[in-house]
C-alpha cells in the first residue's frame, strides 16, 4: 500500500463524481428529503423523535452501500480497474483510495441530514452533536465499506443491487428500529448480536438521549469501525480485475 496512490486514487472517484449529479444528489440530499418526509408522516408525534436517531444511521448506510457497490462494478466492467492494475497499485491502494472518497463524501451527506434534521425537524439530542456525526459518518463509512465488499461477488450492476436486500434489509429489521432487541425471541436476538448496524443504530440512541453517553457507546462504535475494517479486508482479498 502507497499513501500517494491511495491518494491520487480517491481524486479521481472524487473528480468523477463532481461530474455525476444526479448520484450527488442521491448522496447528500435524498437522505435529507427521506427524514423530511418522515418527519410530516408522523406530524409531530413522539414516533419521530423515537425512531429518527435510528434513521439518522440507516440511511446514510445504505445510501453508501448502494452507490459504492454499483461504481466499483462499473470500474471492474469497463477495465478502468484492469488498466489501474498493470501500474504501481494493489488491491488494498484501490480499496482503501475509494473508501477515502467516499468516506469524504459521507462526511458530507452526514452534515446535510443532521443539520436538517436536528434544525428544521426539531430532533431533540441530548449528547453532543460532533459525538453524534462522528456516529453518522462511521455508520456511512460501513456501508461503503460493506458496499466495496460485495461488488466482488457481483458481475452486473443488478446483480450488485440485488445484494441490497440481502445485506441491508435484514439488518435494518433486526437492528432495533422496529422492536427492541432485547424484546426479540432469542434467535433473532441473537442473530441482532452479530450484525454490525445493530452497533451503529444503539450508537445512535445513545448519543441522542444521553447528555453524557455511556461507555458502552464506545465498546458500539469499536464494533462499526472493526466491521468496516473487515469488510474492507474481505473486498481486498476477493477483488477481481475485471468481471468474467
């Protein structure tokens, strides 16, 4: 791994997506209208306030995971990949230079939806807002990293977003935003224990109804950062070149 391939790498994701505006605009804005839109469905019921720290983690996750799964396909089906690897650049330079950009660009779109979201829609938060879009940020950053992940296994882009169900949906249904997890039966309970949204959504709880969040949060964002890290591990050792 070079730091300035890592680098020059994510540039060029970078310099790509300024000129892609409607995935800009799937990026930092369609998180934003989404809590809007939940925001007068509930019509100022205590419902919002419930769930919207949840919410706050889940969009953002997906989002990423969507956009980061179909772009690095892209770049594996039009040999944009397999050209970057006959230079001085490994697995490990693409992943991480990709993570990096995106990681960046989650920066963003987390700044956009908590703004919007604690100022106009009135989320109440009792811990500290950098505290809660640090939460943000790593909750986006898994879904990217999970995104780089799965593209490997993926030769079409509907194939990639064929594994959106498949790695999205059960975490969101499991992760705590329906029903508690400690209310579960004991298998789906246990199932909840070992996928890593469920962390970044009791992150989330944590930080918006604690003045003074409890050590537990830390022990739950270890946990979102360790599965980033090793989706981003998995994504190095099963990147292919091109599709067959």
């Amino acid at each position: 791994m070079t730091a300035a391939v890592t680098v020059a790498t994510a540039r060029r994701v970078l310099a790509q997506l300024r000129h892609d505006r409607r995935t800009v605009g799937l990026l930092l804005v369609f998180p934003a209208v989404l809590m809007t839109i939940l925001r007068y469905v509930f019509d100022d019921g205590p419902a919002f306030d419930r769930i919207a720290p949840a919410l706050l983690g889940i969009f953002p996750f997906t989002v990423m995971f969507l956009v980061t799964s179909v772009a690095t396909l892209r770049e594996r089906r039009g040999g944009t990949l397999e050209r970057l690897m006959t230079m001085p650049m490994g697995r490990l330079d693409f992943l991480l230079g990709y993570a990096l950009a995106f990681g960046l660009v989650a920066l963003l779109q987390v700044a956009v939806v908590t703004a919007v979201t604690v100022g106009p829609l009135g989320l109440d938060v009792a811990g500290p807002l950098p505290l809660l879009a640090l939460v943000a940020v790593l909750d986006a950053l898994l879904g990217t990293a999970l995104g780089l992940a799965v593209s490997a296994f993926a030769r079409t882009e509907f194939q990639a977003v064929q594994f959106l169900p498949v790695v999205v949906l059960p975490q969101a249904l499991l992760c705590g935003l329906f029903v508690a997890r400690d209310r579960m039966a004991p298998l789906l309970e246990w199932v909840s224990a070992a996928l890593p949204l469920s962390y970044a959504v009791e992150a989330m709880n944590l930080v918006t109804r604690f003045a003074e969040p409890p050590g537990e949060l830390w022990w739950d964002v270890a946990v979102v950062a360790g599965a980033s890290l090793l989706a981003l591990a998995v994504g190095a050792a099963t990147l292919r070149r091109r599709s067959p």
